[in-house]
C-alpha cells in the first residue's frame, strides 16, 4: 500500500518533488495560478479526511486559510 502523500499550495515544486523522487499528489492551484472553485477543492478535501494527503506545503503566495477549508 502506498504512503499517504502531499498537497502542494500551487503547481511549482517540481525541483522538490524531483529532489525527493515524490510527486506531490495534489495542488491547490495549478499553473495558471488562479483562484480554484469549490469544485476543484472538494475532491481534495475528500482525501484529506480519508487520510491520503498528510502534509500541505504552504508558500508566502497560498493563503494558510486553504489548510482550514481542508479538514
């Protein structure tokens, strides 16, 4: 069974994800870097409270009130 994995604030960790041979498994906003719906939110929520996203990393640029939404 796979390890629970990691949510990301945006979609540029590629040089962390490299350097640690893991992707992330999901990213609160992706490369276009615009606000995500609720939509593109809910599923990672869901896997949140399933236990298979453990760590959210957060930058200066992604607001921490997205790690409340999520659980």
């Amino acid at each position: 069974e796979d390890a629970p994995g990691y949510a990301v604030g945006h979609d540029a960790y590629q040089y962390f994800e490299r350097a640690i041979g893991r992707p992330a498994n999901w990213a609160v906003r992706d490369a276009s870097g615009l606000e995500p719906a609720p939509g593109d939110v809910s599923p990672l929520r869901d896997a949140v409270l399933a236990g298979e996203v453990r760590c959210l990393l957060l930058d200066a640029e992604t607001d921490p009130a997205w790690a409340e939404t999520l659980g």
